[in-house]
C-alpha cells in the first residue's frame, strides 16, 4: 500500500465515514491538534528518566488516539454514533495523578516561565499545544458539532497535568523553576 493516495491534493481529507471535508475544518484542527499533542508527548517520553512517568503518558497517547477517534467521527453526517472517548474514571485517574504530584512539589505561590531541564520543557511544550487542542474542540462544540463533556474534561485536566509534571520534572533533574518578574 502506497502512503500517498493523491485524494487530497484538493484540499480537502476524510472523516471517519469517508465523508469528504476540507483539510482546514474545525473538526480537522480539532484532532489533528490531538495528533500534534500525541506527538509531542511521544517526545516528552523519549526525554523522561522516570519509568512511571513513561507509562503514564503512554497511557495518555493512548486516550489521545481514542479522542482523535471520536472527533473525526461526525454523528450529524449520519457517522454511527460513537461511545464517549473517555471515561470519568480516566479524569479521576488524571486528578490523582496531578494530586500525587502536587503532593511532592514546593507549592505554587507565583507564576513561572516554562523552561529548566529539555524534558521539563516538552512538558511546557506539550501543555500549551494541549490548550489549544481544548479551544479547537470547544470551538468544534459552538459550532454545534456533539462533543461528549468528558472529552473536554479529560484535554483541559491533562494541561494541568503537564504543568505539574514540568514542575515536578524540574525538581527531580535539580533545575530550579525559573521565577517570573515583572521588570
């Protein structure tokens, strides 16, 4: 099989039902942010020392997929109508896991500039792609595409993961955060 197939030379792409649309859709940029965040967190392990931090993002890339999934399928277009992409269970998994971490490190008390160790900085990297992976799914939502809440729920609790993951990250390389000051 050819990876190339030249059908969208015009611009336009396939959801999950083969319906044709246009490479720029919201839907589009909604899960091909999901695909840009999978891939940076694919870095983000490649630059992890901690074995349970590796199995845990493998564990998200995973859920990630599973959400891509679910936004390319368009139920309004006649597409079978899809399970939610996540359970409350796997955002109560992600809040324990931010709690753990919040558990361990200093407490926040200002605003810090992304940076420290590289792989403290993926996490950054990976936390503001994941923001807006959540502004294109709500964007999706508005324009009354059907988006289970749990998938919202899910993206915005893995940005807040991300974040204390940097930080956690930073504290166990012994880099310091690096402190924002107003000048």
């Amino acid at each position: 099989m050819k990876i190339y197939t030249r059908t969208g030379d015009d611009g336009t792409t396939s959801l999950a039902s083969g319906q044709r649309v246009k490479k720029n859709c919201t839907r589009i940029e909604a899960y091909g942010t999901i695909d840009e965040l999978t891939s940076h967190i694919g870095l983000l392990i490649a630059y992890c020392d901690q074995a349970e931090d590796k199995e845990y993002l493998t564990d998200v890339q995973s859920k990630l997929f599973i959400i891509g999934g679910y936004l390319a399928t368009d139920t309004s277009q006649g597409d079978a109508p899809s399970r939610p992409a996540v359970s409350s269970e796997a955002v109560s998994e992600m809040e324990q896991h931010i709690d753990a971490i919040n558990a361990i490190i200093p407490p926040f008390k200002c605003f810090i500039l992304p940076g420290g160790s590289i792989a403290a900085s993926q996490a950054h990297v990976c936390r503001t792609v994941c923001r807006r992976a959540e502004r294109r799914i709500l964007d999706l939502r508005e324009e009354g595409a059907e988006v289970d809440n749990q998938c919202i729920n899910y993206v915005n609790r893995l940005s807040d993961y991300l974040f204390v993951l940097a930080r956690k990250i930073n504290m166990d390389e012994n880099h310091p955060e690096i402190i924002w000051k107003r000048k």
